[in-house]
C-alpha cells in the first residue's frame, strides 16, 4: 500500500515555521504521553510516503528520513542529496521523488543515492531563480506529475529523466500545493482553485463550482467523497470526482479565518488539521468533533494516517517548537 501526502502551510499565518534540527543518523525510540504518543519523527510537512515494509518522510531543512520498522527508529537517507529544503516526496517501486527549493531529485535505490532530475523543467515568470520549487508530485502508473511553484505541471514517464510541461489550461503563475488522483481523473489544489484534468494533463480546466474559497490546499478522497482543504473556506466536498463542490463544514465553526491547513483519511476517518486544534469525522465531513486532547498546541501542520494511528506535526508558538504525535484510531 502506498500513501502520497501533500500539505500546504496557510499563507494567513505570520509565523516562520523552523525544521526540527536533530543531526543524529538514528533517532530514538518514542515516549507517552496520556493517549497521544510523542514520537521521534524528525517532521514531515514536506511529504509521507511508503515503499514496501519502509515509511519515508521528507522535511523542510533536514532532507529525506526512512523507518524500516513502522516507526520507531529514523535514518537519515540524505547523505547526497543535493538540497535538503524539500516540498513533496512520493514513491513508486524503488523510486523516490523529492522536490524542494532547487528542483526535483531522484533516487533510485530508496534513497542511499539522489540525482537531480530537472531536465526539461522550466522556471516561470514569476519565480526565480531556476529550476523552480517543486510543491507537490502524484504517481500515476508510469506518468509522474511535478507541480510547482508559479511554473506549471511536469510530466515524466521515464522516471524523472526528462519532464514536460502539463499544463495547458491551468492558470497563469498557479502556486501548485497538491495533485491528487480522483477515480481516473486529476485534480490539482492550487492558490487559484482547483483545477480538473480528465486526459492525463494533457489539459486542465478550473473547477471551484460551489467553493467559496479559492486557495485549496491539499485533496483526499473518502469512500467516493472527495474533500479539499482551504484557507479561507474550511472544507469543501465533491461527490462527483471535483465537477461540483460544497461546504463540509459542521463543527468547524469558529475557527480563525476558516483556516484548514491540512486533511487524511482512512477508510471513513477524515482529520482535519486547523490553525486551531484537530478535528474528526467519520461521516464524510458532514460533522466534525475535535479530537486535540491531549496536545501540547493547536497549531496543526501535518496529519497522516497510517498502520493503525494517526500522526500530527504540531507548532507551539509558546515556544517555538515543531513536534510529532501518534495516536491509535
């Protein structure tokens, strides 16, 4: 099983948000505390991905991370990297896709070597200086999407050798957070809306219909829902793969500047991370309860759901701390 992740930070919060500095090659085993588990992860806003029995995480700072034993013990698969300020991570096989500030990087022997992989990726007219951030990558089969930062979607299908632009239709100096494969189609979160390609990304058209907000973060789906994280909105939901959207929103009342910074699912478990603590629902998102007991702070960067548990990155401002939490579903 393969899980691709992708989290974007809300541009409303004016707070600089520092990687978690621990240069040890392996990190140690987790602690407890009450039924959240504070754990060892070294973060990861930038991307969680799996590959066979090893979980991978990427970082903002510190580079690629691997566990070969769920969990409780972290590597450091940086060592050649060439930057390690990533934006996106995703796995297919033995590959590893990482992209970051300078580019896209691959590897392809999980992560013991990287290569930079830029070819044929071009900086857009509002981004220097060249290659272009890469924010967000979907595997699809043998097509690899790498959306950016303002310069459009990449595709490869020679495993990052050489890209392509996809992204005809797709508006102009569209910040790309998340791509997200939807039953055959794909959808992009951009700080535009979300745009829809039913052809490969051959060609995109917008697809806000319904959506209040038009900054959308990052897209799940949910036993058939398809669910989008906004800044400014909440939660929207389609029930036919993004042509239409609609408010999910019950419970979330109250949160500041309907702020969602980051949503994952499992099965009909959806989480959604806010500006403001973690909620739950399992009813599609037709209601959520918060579930941030237990928490050192509310400030939600990241949440995943994997091996039986949910994990969380959480910014206490009160002391300038980025940490990650588990807990058993």
């Amino acid at each position: 099983m393969k899980i691709f992740f992708s989290i974007f930070l809300a541009v409303m919060i004016a707070v600089v948000f520092s990687a978690c500095n621990n240069n040890s090659e392996t990190l140690t085993a987790p602690t407890t505390s009450g039924s959240w588990t504070l754990t060892n992860i070294p973060g990861f806003e930038s991307g969680f991905t799996t590959s066979g029995s090893n979980i991978f995480v990427a970082t903002q700072g510190e580079g690629v991370f691997v566990s070969a034993n769920g969990g409780s013990t972290w590597a450091s698969v940086s060592q050649n990297l060439p930057s390690t300020d990533l934006r996106a991570l995703a796995a297919e096989n033995t590959y590893l896709f990482a992209g970051g500030v300078q580019g896209m990087y691959v590897s392809s022997d999980q992560g013991a070597h990287w290569s930079a992989a830029d070819s044929g990726i071009s900086t857009g007219p509002n981004e220097s200086p060249t290659p272009p951030t890469i924010s967000a990558i979907c595997v699809r089969g043998m097509s690899i999407f790498a959306g950016s930062f303002g310069s459009g979607i990449f595709l490869s299908t020679n495993n990052g050798i050489t890209w392509t632009p996809a992204d005809s239709g797709l508006g102009a100096h569209a910040i790309v957070y998340c791509i997200a494969l939807v039953d055959s189609q794909l959808l992009a979160a951009t700080n535009l809306g979300v745009y829809r390609s039913t052809n490969n990304g051959i060609t995109w058209t917008l697809s806000n219909s319904g959506m209040e907000s038009t900054l959308a973060g990052s897209i799940i789906v949910s036993r058939g829902t398809t669910l989008a994280a906004t800044t400014t909105g909440g939660v929207f939901a389609s029930t036919n793969d993004g042509l239409t959207w609609g408010p999910r929103n019950n419970g979330l009342e109250g949160i500041p500047y309907n702020t969602v910074t980051c949503i994952a699912a499992s099965d009909t478990t959806i989480f959604a991370g806010t500006i403001s603590g973690l909620y739950v629902s399992t009813n599609a998102g037709n209601y959520w309860s918060d579930f941030t007991s237990g928490l050192p702070a509310t400030n939600m960067l990241a949440v995943v759901v994997y091996g039986g548990s949910v994990w969380v990155e959480v910014y206490d401002s009160s002391m300038n701390v980025i940490s990650v939490w588990s807990r058993p579903l």
